[in-house]
C-alpha cells in the first residue's frame, strides 16, 4: 500500500497573522483519514490568544477578538493539547499532512515555547516527520505551472472540494484529501516510502526557496528567503 492509500492526518491553523515569530494561533484542527479517504476522528480548537485578532486577520477566518476571549480556551493549554494530539498521531505512524507545513509547524513551535510547554520536536525526541506538505510536493511535481498554489487554488487544480476556504477544520480536510490526490496524479512521488518522502521534500522547499530570493533579488537586493523545512529553526526568520 502506498502513503496516499493509508491514513493521514491534516492539521491546519488560523492565526492572528503571517509572522510565526509573533503571532497567535486562533483555531486549529487535527483531522484523520483513514484508508478509505473517510474521516475517522476530528479534534478542533478555539483559542483565546491573549491579544487583540486584528481586522485583517479576522476577515480572513472569521474569529473576532470578543469572540475569542469568550469562547476560546486559554492558550496554554490549548497549545499542549495540540502539540500532544500531533505527537500521538506521528507516534503512530500515520504521516502528517500540512500546507504550507514550514509556517504551521513553526507558529506552533513558537507558541509552545511562549507559554511554556513542550513543543513537538521535545515531545518526539526528533524533528516532526513524516509530513507531506501539499505546496512543496506539488511545486516539486509541476514546476512551471502558472498560476496560483493557495490551498483553494491546488483543490480546483486536482479535483479536491473545499467547503470553507480559512476554516481549520475545513482546510485541514481538503489539504488530507489533496494530499492523496497528489500522490495519485505524481507517481513518482506516490511510490516513495513517507521517509523518503519528507527527505525530498527538505531538499526540494530549499530549492524552491532559493529560486525565490533569487528572483526577488532582482529588484530586492537583500531580499532573504527562509529555506528551512517543516519547522524554521528558533533563531531565524522567515522573510
């Protein structure tokens, strides 16, 4: 059987920004599939993050501030559970899939290490793996496409319903069902054991990353573009 076949887990976040070294996580969603494509457990969060959730942020997910600091459990714990409910999952062999993994992993990374708990990599004795980034694997596989990668763009791309684009559970879903669908229409990537897998895919976000700085240091000459992946480590910052 192939990764794709089997279950997956997604995890998304929404936050209160796009700066993994500042912001706060708002909701988040822990997903299984199992090898059916059917979902076979769901587990989402709403969190107070103990700071104002700016307009534009809110417009995007839908969280005002009130809402939040009403409903919303405390981030601390809130953020231990997340972090636990991943490391269960990754314990048990099943690969995790998250778009855009290099942002969600390294928020949440952040967010353990603000309040003071363990974060993933702590809670595995190694960095998270394996992950299946759908925004990574599908750059790797079609290169030149033009076009936009957000995660609503790569569901009508490959077939995938997104019911609620910025919704964590929703998105969480669709980028699970993208990820099998990726791994269905790219055989070469399919194929692979999930630890080749995230190998590759370390290797191909660095590349893609520098082909970025490259591109926007033509106008940009100081222009840095983080490389790291899935998780950017502590001391650098994503550009």
């Amino acid at each position: 059987m192939t990764w794709y076949e089997g279950p997956l887990t997604g995890f998304d976040l929404e936050t209160t920004g796009t700066d993994v070294e500042q912001d706060r996580i708002v909701t988040a969603a822990v997903i299984r599939l199992d090898s059916s494509g059917t979902v076979a457990h769901t587990r989402t969060w709403l969190l107070d993050p103990g700071v104002e959730i700016p307009a534009e942020a809110t417009a995007i997910h839908g969280i005002p501030t009130a809402r939040a600091r009403a409903d919303g459990a405390p981030a601390r714990g809130a953020v231990a559970e997340i972090t636990e409910a991943l490391a269960a999952e990754l314990r048990a062999g099943t690969p995790l899939v998250v778009m855009n993994a290099r942002y969600d992993l390294s928020l949440l990374d952040r967010e353990c290490r603000r309040h003071g708990v363990p974060a993933l990599a702590e809670l595995l004795g190694a960095e998270p793996a394996p992950v299946i980034d759908p925004l990574v694997l599908d750059k790797h596989a079609d290169r030149y496409r033009r076009g936009s990668r957000v995660l609503a763009a790569l569901c009508a791309h490959y077939g995938v319903r997104l019911d609620t684009a910025h919704d964590a559970r929703s998105d969480a879903l669709a980028a699970t069902l993208l990820a099998r669908s990726l791994g269905a229409h790219h055989p070469t990537l399919g194929t692979l054991p999930p630890t080749d897998l995230h190998r590759l895919q370390i290797d191909a976000a660095a590349r893609q990353s520098a082909s970025l700085q490259e591109y926007l240091r033509r106008t940009k000459p100081d222009a840095v573009v983080e490389g790291a992946w899935p998780v950017i480590p502590r001391q650098r910052t994503a550009a």
